[in-house]
C-alpha cells in the first residue's frame, strides 16, 4: 500500500526529482569517505567520525550532491516536458499538476543550494540567483499578459543571469580565496590548490547534468555527462575531507621535490571509474528502443489491448502494468541473454581488483571478504536482472531502470569493502534495501 497519494502536491515534487533515487547518492559520498580514509590512515582515520565539527563538511558537501542530483532531474522534467505530454502525459509538469516557473523556481534554488554547501570560502551566488527567479517570473508574467515587449526583456534579463553565473563559476575557481600576501609561495601553493579541488568537482558535476539535459535528446554521446556526474560525487566528498585535514598540502610539497604520488592519483581515478562504467551501461538500456514487431500486448488483469506498450498502467483497469506484466512478451535474443550478464558485470572489475590487491597484500580480514563477495554477488545478481527485465518488453524498461540504479548502492559497497571499509559497505547495502522499498512508493524511472 503506497504511503503517498496518487497524486498530491509532495507525491509530484517527489516524482519529479525521483527522490527514491537519492540514497545512491548518499552511497557514492559514503564511497567518497572511504577513498579518503584510505589515502591517509594513520592521520585521519578516525578524523571524520570522532569529530562533530569535522563531520559538518561530509554532511554539508552530502547535502549539496543530493540537491545538485534533484537539480537535474527537475531540469530533465522541464527540458522533455513537450516529450512526456506525448508519451508520459501523467508526469507532473506535462499534466499540469506542477507549474513551470515553479520547476525553474526549485531548480535554480536547488542549483544554488548544491554551490553553497561546499566547505569552502568562496561566496555563495546569492545575487545571480534572486536574479535568475526575477527572470522565470517576468517571463510567466509576461507569456500571461501576452506581451512580446516584456517576454523579450525578461529573456534579455534572463541571458543576463546566464552570463554572470558562468564569470561568476570562472571567478570562483580561478581567484585566490582571500589576501594571500604574507604566506609562503609553498602555502600559498597548497591554498590555491585546496580553493580548486574542492569548488572543481562541484562547478564540473553542475555543468555536466546541465549540459546533459540540454543534449541527451541530440546525441548518444551526452551519457558521457551523467558518467561525469556520478565519477565526481565522491571525488567531490573525497576533497571536502583531504583538504581541511592538510593531506593534499604535504602531497603537493612531495611534488616540489619530484616524488609524484602517481599510487594516490590513481586511486582517486580508479575507484570511481566503476561508477562511470555502471552509468554507462545504464543509460545504454534507458536509450534503447525495444521492437514490439509480432507481439500482442495485453493486460494481464484485464486483457485490454495495449496500444502503446510503455505506460505505467492499463488505461482499462488501472492496473500497474510493472507489477502485473502484460501478455505477449517475447524472450531475450541469446546475444542479448549473454550481454545481460557481461554487460552488467564490467562495473565489477575494479572492485575486484582492489580486492585482489588487498588479498596478495595479506591486509583483508574475514569481515571485509565476508561483506565483499555478499556485496559483489548481489549487484551481479540484481544488475543482470534488471538489465534482462529492461531489455525483454516496454513495459518493464522503468522498473529494469529503476533496479539498476538501485545497485550503484551495492557496487558502492563492494568497492568499500575492497578498500578495507567494512561499516560503511554495510551502510550501502542497508541503503540499497531502503532504495528499493521507496522505488514502490516513488518511481525510479
């Protein structure tokens, strides 16, 4: 039994924003804690967990990612907004039920919710963004008094925002943070580079989900966004705690005397490329038109034909057509069935490979092995799954989707377990549990 309303104010922002999917999010930050207790252990092993003013930049940066998600998917909701009043005409802003100054509204505030929650000294852009809400609502105010005068100032205004929020995201990573005469040309070295590791990752997540939704419709290529996007979440959390605690400071004086920490840079690039492979593979599936040549769709409850395959319920009956599945689907290709376990299982490689290193290092205990192949096994498992329910008939293409960005929560935890982290992989696989159940309540796809 749903705990929302079919439809209720909160049930179509929560819609919109696919909130179920968030705890990913929540994961790849816990992945993003765990790349940076490993870097240095001996010095801030217990740092981010003992610490209530050390632990506010992990959950200040956390926060942000999860707004800067949400930012997105309000943003695909109103860039496909003409698509789904075609093909998902019950979505909040095709249907209506959702306003669309309001949807830029919540955008922009998430936008600017996601940069003002960095750990870091650069100024919030409080003025860009009363700027960009003045331009949404001169712009609803203009299309209601059907005046061609004022809708063409409110988009002159708004392109004006546009370009300060871009000088203002180049200022901020390319100025000093504040008067750095009197240090040291080593300080204030270190000071630049922690001022762009940590307003970076945020200014490259920001642009990427931006430019991805602007694109996805154009180009295949525009996954390679998202990919970016979910690279940089624990980079993103990895910095908010390395650069406080002074890490990235004592490797930037190793570099001064030419001992590059090509071992740490890897690391950093490695273990989130699994991320980037899931989200690949992912996004191959979302994108992936399914032929219905030969096939006769009906409800199960009801046998009413289904003329267009894809919609979540029978216009006849009402009846979810993900959890009752129409008659007349067809099996998987066997090149398809192969691919559905392959396919899925590529993400798994680097997590096995850290595991493997552990193993010839003799530096993994019996909790960690225990938790990485329970781990491990699940996301091979759900992900195969999913890929085979997505690929197999229309109408399970969402639930397919949805279970498959479940499993960043397993992949989160496997890779925790591979680099010797065994309660945050717990967290992730608590989270993956939690993930699924509020997929039943919100859609994940």
């Amino acid at each position: 039994m749903p705990l929302l309303q079919r439809y209720s104010p909160l049930r179509d922002w929560l819609d919109l924003a696919r909130a179920s999917n968030l705890p990913t999010i929540v994961t790849h930050c816990l992945l993003g804690v765990g790349m940076a207790l490993m870097l240095d252990g001996d010095s801030i092993s217990w740092w981010p967990l003992t610490s209530a003013t050390a632990l506010w930049p992990i959950i200040a940066t956390t926060i942000g990612m999860c707004a800067l998600y949400t930012a997105g998917m309000v943003l695909n909701g109103i860039v496909d907004r003409d698509v789904d009043a075609r093909e998902r005409p019950l979505r909040p802003i095709a249907a209506g039920r959702i306003r669309l100054p309001w949807a830029w509204t919540a955008f922009i505030a998430l936008m600017f919710l996601g940069f003002a929650l960095r750990p870091t000294f650069a100024a919030a852009p409080i003025p860009i963004a009363v700027a960009a809400l003045i331009g949404v609502w001169s712009m609803n105010w203009a299309d209601s008094m059907r005046s061609l005068m004022l809708r063409k100032l409110a988009k002159a205004w708004c392109l004006i925002a546009v370009i300060a929020a871009i000088w203002w995201a180049i200022d901020m990573v390319i100025k000093d943070p504040f008067d750095l005469t009197g240090f040291e040309e080593m300080n204030q070295r270190g000071i630049r580079a922690g001022q762009l590791a940590l307003n970076l990752p945020t200014l490259m997540i920001a642009i990427s989900l931006v430019a991805y939704n602007l694109l996805h419709k154009r180009t295949a290529w525009s996954i390679v966004f998202l990919a970016v996007c979910r690279f940089l979440v624990p980079i993103a959390v990895m910095m908010a705690i390395i650069v406080p605690s002074g890490f990235l400071a004592v490797k930037l004086n190793e570099v001064q005397f030419n001992r590059v920490p090509w071992v740490e840079i890897s690391l950093i690039l490695v273990i989130p490329l699994a991320l980037a492979l899931h989200t690949i593979m992912l996004s191959f599936v979302a994108r992936r038109e399914v032929s219905a040549e030969g096939a006769t769709y009906r409800c199960a409850r009801c046998n009413y034909r289904l003329i267009n395959p894809s919609i979540a319920n029978c216009p006849e009956c009402g009846s979810a057509l993900v959890d009752v599945p129409p008659i007349g689907d067809r099996a998987i290709s066997p090149r398809l069935r192969r691919a559905s376990f392959f396919l899925p299982c590529i993400a798994c490689v680097v997590p096995v490979f850290f595991f493997v290193q552990s193993m010839i290092r003799g530096t993994f205990e019996l909790t960690n092995i225990a938790i990485f192949a329970i781990a491990a096994v699940m996301f091979c498992i759900t992900s195969t799954r999913a890929f085979r329910a997505a690929l197999s008939h229309p109408s399970r293409r969402p639930a397919g989707i949805a279970a498959l960005i479940a499993a960043f929560a397993l992949l989160d935890a496997s890779l925790l377990a591979a680099i010797s982290a065994p309660f945050l992989a717990t967290t992730c696989i608590a989270l993956w549990f939690v993930t699924r159940w509020v997929q039943k309540q919100i859609p994940g796809s």
